[in-house]
C-alpha cells in the first residue's frame, strides 16, 4: 500500500542541522570570527551593507558568515533584519563635500584642489597570486606622511561655474523611500537612485557595461570618484540643533557625459551619480553611468529601446533578493501545476492523434 | 511564542498598512492595490504576500491551516505554519472545518469554506496580462480601461493552434464583471470554487499588490460560448479514499512507469477514509497511519 510522504517537519530540521555542520567545515581548522572577516574580507562586508541597505560593518560580517560566504544571502539576512527596526528619525542629508577622502581621483583634470590621492586601490597590482600571503605573512607598515586636511570641493562643480556642466534642479523635498512604498512608476530620479544603489552590483555593472557597448551610449568620464567617511548628523528635537551620531563610509562617483545640447538648450555637459555604502567604487561607477543613462527623458535625448533607459526593466530588475527568490522559489513542489498540464497536453495529444488517424484512413 | 517579536511578526504600522490594502481590495473586488511590502525572513517566492496579508489578519485566538498544493505535510507549508506558531503562538491545524485563516499555495481546499473562514493566497505573479504585456505601467492601463481584447485573441489563439484553450492553471477570471483576475496558480479543476461563502486574499510579496474576493463575489473563468469553461481533473479516482470528484494528484510508484493517482487535499482524503471510504489500492483507515 502507498504511504504518503510525510515527515517534512523533520527532514528540515535534519537539513538545517547539516547545514550548520557543513558552514562550520573542518573542525580542526580554526573557526572564522565576525571581527576577522569585519576587518579582512571588508569588500564583502562593505557590499553586503550597500546591497543590504543597512550600514553596519558587525552584522554584515556575522551575515557573511552565517551564509557561508553568499553574498546575497548574506544580503538578503540583513534586509531580513533592517525592515524589522524601528525608525526612530531621519538624519540630515550628508555632505559629502566634507568627506574626509581616502582616495580621490579625477579622471578629466590633472589636478585639482584638494589633490588626487590613489589610496588603497587594486588598480595598479599586477593580478599574480602572492603565495606569501597562503604562509599568512604580515604584512609590513605601509609609509606615512603628515598631511593637513583641507577642502575637498567637487571638481564636476569647477565645470558648473564656466556653465559648462547642466545644474541640477534644486529640491527640499523629502525623497520617496521605496523600502517603504511600493514601487510605481514612473520614478522620481531619488528613488530610481535608492533603487540602483541597493541594486545587484553584477546587475547594475551589466547595464553600465551595455550603455558603453552602444545600447543608449552616453561617453562617460570619472569626473571625479571619491571614497571616505561622512559625518552623519541628526537634529534632535529636545537640544534644537543637529549633533554627530557617527560617520559612514562612502564611495561617490560623478560621471561628466558629453551632450550635444538640444533645440531647447545649448550644449553642455551632463551628470551621473554614484552614491554607495563602502568602499564599492565599481557599483558607484556602474550606478552613475546607469543613472545617466535613465535621464533621457529629463535631458530629451532619444528613447533608443536600450535596457539601460528603460526605467521599469531596470528598477523592477536591479534587486538581487526579489530576483534571487523568484527564481529559485521553482524548486518548490509545483506538482498540482504540473498535473493539470500533464492532463491537458494528454488529452491534447490524445485529439491530436485521432485526428492524424482519421486522416491517414481518408487518405 | 518568540517575545522578541511582534505578535505575528510584523510591527503594528506595517499591519495596518497592509491592513488598509485589503480593505481597499475588498471594496473593489479583483483591484490589484499596491502595498509596501516588507522583506519578510523567508526568500520573495516561497509565500511572502501571503505571509503578511495572513499576519495581518491572524488574531492571537485564531486557529491556523497551511497548505502547498492541497497538503499540509509539503516542506514549505510546514515552514510556514512553524513560523506563525513561533511568531504569533496561534493554535494551528491540518483540519479545513476548524480553520479560521487558512493560508494556501496552488490550491482551495476540497470542503466547502465557511463565512466565518478567510483563505489566503500566495500569489507570484498577480497580473493576469503579464505574458502578454511584461509592462506594468501597461497593463495598469489596460485594467484601467477594461482593455482585455488581448486575453481574448491569447485564448482564441489557443483553440485555433491547439483546439483547446492551453491554459491549465492560474487560469484568468472576470470578477463581478469588471476586473480580469489571477486566481493564482490554482488548477483551472479550482476556479468554480472561487464563488464561496469565505472571504478570500490574494497576497503578492515580490510584486507588492494585494487583491480580494468578499464572499460570493462572482469570479467567471474566461471563455468562449462554443468552447465553454471546463474544470477539468484527471480521470481517475483517488486510490486511497475512492474519492471521483477531488482533484488528484499522480504519484509514480515504481520504476516501470506504474502509478497511482491521490487526492491531493491530503485533509479531505484523511477525513474519506476516517468515514470508511476506500480506494483501490487503500487500506481500512487508522489514525496516524499515513
């Protein structure tokens, strides 16, 4: 006689149990702390805190740990965790031309006030494996120097002052949060900003990739791509004026793109923006280039059919935890689904061959 | 029940927003209303709209069914059914009649429901126009203007191509005579069984929209006068409980192409055979026995 499969309760619990064990690995190699990959894998820790959209290095690191070195489940546990905290208010916005830069880099001006400092880039390593690094090698102090902090203003903002750069529109308006409200279209460039920030990097790289392919090309330069730690401020209602609650680490990245200039306005440059949680200057770039891409409209330039224009298959695209768990929810039972098709496509065939028969006896 | 949540998980702001969404579905039946999803602690596909319309209308003295394709034993379903438990600490049961909130994937269960019941769908893709139009801003429009030439021609195609209309499940219905509706992935076997005594909400995590049926709200499957709506089933009748009018699902038995065909409301296949049903291949009921 048939028994019904039953004991799914107890064979996830027994799944989850190997899962912890597989996590562990050997146990003879000693175990990994937060604090280790907090501080040695911080590109992860940093993605997983943009794409998470929850700026905090610790829990990002115990994510990434938790998932076994996935990022986008590791992503995908703190989105888990920031929709259930509280708010508690809103922080003034950052000024981000008062970062405190550890790099900075220009690729229009040779130089510029404020300087152009490399810092810790992988730019200019040569990729070879550094098997000193598989013997755990310390690495020696790297040189100092003194410097004296100084101004660090925007450099797209020198070409703003000749007019040669278009003005962004300015507005006090509290920008929409799509964590918040549901998406609809079309969108506000803020929120098609949150979008791309907390967006797939590969996604948000392949779109950027394709508009310098030719599909919607815009001819970006790196006008200027900075990374270092803002000030974070909030105004608490009880003192009356804004205090430091912290600093977050930040990569920016304005894009400077030709433009022909159109009937209605000479020509003129025009922007793109980047602005992630972290040191993540690939997706800041990729942002930026994707979010000129999407402004044809404002700027009326061509709808050209390139997907990197198309608002809604970008923004209903870009979020690696709406996409990960569509596609990965087919592996759920789906045999009701597939029961009613298997009947149709037999009682289909089962016409299909009658008449075929039918025919072959006429003919 | 876990105190370092809310009861049923969500805060209490987001259950009222979400709140507000159903009654707005309720009120204009078949509408999908957008609502601000929230990242829920299992993965967009496996329930997450039904999750939160379900914690939005769970009350501490409510019982609780879960179900994946008509049974309460399938993995996810019991996943589900642990996190209410955990979260909300509400009584839960595999039993349709002593259900208040049944949450369901790709199924309505075979016993009638009751006014005093609300069934929850977990809905992936909530707009019945999507593999015609990828455009939401799109079909938003064509719902607007009741624009739904295009389903037709889809299904005149079908019958044209295939002398059959190839939808087998989620197949689409006209609410009220207005709104063109997804029932979700049900199997069209379903559909006569949306017109019911119980209220019924459709949640869309992923794609953020809720929508609803009010109790004995008409739900026309779409069709043609000369090829008619049919709910169609295999041909069998279940093995265990003998049942010729539930919805069965086949199972392969062996290697060498033998199969056998069970209900698959496992619920009302228990509740046959505890009245002394039995099928052709079942054995006399005992309780926990299978």
């Amino acid at each position: 006689m048939y028994v019904a499969v039953k004991g799914g309760e107890k064979a996830i619990d027994a799944a989850h149990s190997w899962l912890a064990e597989e996590r562990r690995g050997d146990t003879a190699i000693p175990e990994l702390s937060v604090a280790q990959i907090r501080e040695q894998m911080t590109l992860a820790v940093n993605r997983v805190m943009a794409e998470g959209s929850l700026y905090d290095p610790d829990l990002a690191a115990l994510a990434i740990k938790q998932a076994r070195g996935d990022l986008i489940e590791a992503i995908f546990l703190i989105r888990a965790y920031r929709t259930t905290l509280p708010r508690f208010g809103y922080t003034l916005p950052i000024e981000t031309e008062r970062m405190d830069c550890i790099r900075r880099i220009s690729a229009t001006f040779k130089d510029a006030p404020g300087g152009q400092v490399l810092g810790p880039t992988f730019d200019y390593t040569h990729r070879l494996l550094d098997f000193k690094l598989a013997a755990e090698g310390e690495v020696p102090d790297a040189p100092t120097r003194d410097t004296t902090p100084g101004p660090v203003p925007h450099i797209t903002e020198f070409l703003n002052k000749e007019g040669l750069i278009q003005t962004e529109a300015d507005s006090d308006q509290t920008p929409p949060d799509l964590t918040r409200e549901p998406l609809e279209l079309p969108a506000a460039r803020a929120l098609r900003l949150q979008s791309l920030t907390r967006g797939d990097e590969g996604f948000v790289l392949g779109m950027a990739y394709s508009t310098q392919r030719g599909y919607a090309r815009n001819h970006a330069f790196v006008g200027e791509l900075r990374i270092g730690t803002c000030a974070v401020e909030m105004e608490i209602p009880e003192l009356g004026f804004a205090i430091d609650i912290g600093e977050v680490e930040l990569t920016e990245c304005e894009t400077v793109n030709q433009f022909k200039g159109s009937k209605v306005e000479p020509p003129q440059f025009t922007r793109g923006y980047g602005l992630v949680f972290g040191q993540t200057e690939r997706k800041a770039i990729s942002m930026a280039l994707v979010d000129r891409a999407l402004r044809w409209k404002e700027l009326g330039e061509d709808f050209e059919g390139a997907p990197a224009q198309d608002e809604e298959f970008v923004l209903y695209h870009a979020d690696n935890i709406q996409a990960t768990g569509f596609l990965e929810h087919i592996k759920l039972p789906h045999y009701v689904d597939f029961q009613s098709e298997l009947e149709l496509v037999r009682k289909m065939r089962a016409e299909a061959t009658t008449a075929l028969r039918e025919a072959a006896e006429c003919a | 029940m876990s105190e370092a949540y809310n009861f049923a998980y969500l805060d209490e702001q987001t259950k009222r927003m979400i709140r507000r969404a159903i009654l707005k579905g309720l009120a204009i039946p078949g509408y999908q209303v957008p609502f601000a999803s929230r990242e829920m602690p299992m993965p967009y596909g496996w329930g997450t709209g039904g999750v939160q319309v379900s914690a939005a209308v769970l009350t501490p003295e409510d019982t609780m069914k879960v179900i994946d394709q008509g049974a309460d034993d399938t993995t996810n379903a019991v996943s589900i059914r642990k996190f209410f438990q955990k979260t909300a600490g509400v009584a839960v049961t595999e039993r349709t009649s002593d259900a208040d909130v049944i949450q369901t994937r790709h199924r309505i269960p075979e016993e009638p429901l009751r006014e005093d019941q609300i069934l929850v769908y977990q809905v992936p893709i909530p707009e019945p126009l999507r593999f015609l139009e990828p455009r939401e801003t799109e079909t938003r429009k064509m719902h607007a203007l009741e624009e739904y030439g295009l389903m037709h021609v889809k299904l005149y195609e079908d019958i044209s191509r295939n002398g059959a209309i190839s939808t087998a499940y989620a197949y689409p219905v006209k609410v009220e005579g207005r709104y063109v509706m997804d029932p979700s992935p049900i199997p069209k076997f379903d559909n006569p069984k949306l017109e019911m005594a119980a209220i019924q909400l459709f949640g869309a995590g992923r794609e953020q929209r809720i929508y609803a049926l009010p109790p004995y709200t008409k739900a026309v499957s779409l069709d043609f006068e000369d090829y008619p709506f049919e709910a169609s089933k295999a041909d069998h009748a279940c093995d265990l409980c003998g049942c010729d009018t539930s919805y069965l699902d086949e199972v392969i038995v062996d290697d060498a192409g033998g199969r056998m065909f069970v209900c698959s409301d496992t619920d009302f296949c228990r509740g046959r055979r505890a009245e002394g049903h039995i099928g052709a291949q079942g054995a006399p009921f005992e309780e926990d026995a299978a």
